[in-house]
C-alpha cells in the first residue's frame, strides 16, 4: 500500500511541475486570429440585426396597411 502511496504522490507531483512551466517562445501567439474572429462574429450579428429589424418594419408596415387578415389578431386561447 504505501509503495502505491509514493508512487501516486510522485506522479502528481510530476503534473504539479508541468503545470508550473512557463510556456516556450514558439507557444505564445499573437492572437490576431482570434481578433479577427471575433470582429467577423461581431459583423455578423450586427448584420442579422439589420437584417431583423427590416423584416419587422416591412412587417408592421403591411399590418397598418391592412394586408393581413383582421382575425388574425385575435388571441389565442390558452390551452
């Protein structure tokens, strides 16, 4: 049992050090790829938005003008 002891102990403390090191020169990157990611991410929401608030402004315009059916309007019952 004990020698099962140390061994676990050891190999913990082995993770523990890798844990520890600093990364090396070639491991750190710039993170532009990330940057630009997230400004393409960023365009794209905007642009569904855009896109959203358009629909709905053609959507209540066609309401004001009478193009949907008056019955529509109504609520509907709570099952």
């Amino acid at each position: 049992m004990s020698a099962l002891v140390v061994h676990l102990t050891g190999l913990v403390g082995g993770f523990a050090a890798l844990a520890d090191k600093p990364p090396s020169e070639d491991q750190i990157g710039t993170g532009a790829a990330y940057l630009v990611l997230f400004v393409l991410l960023a365009g794209a929401v905007a642009f569904l938005g855009f896109s959203l608030n358009k629909q709905l402004r053609k959507t209540r315009a066609n309401a004001e003008a009478g193009v949907f059916d008056k019955k529509d309007d109504r609520p509907h019952p709570q099952a």
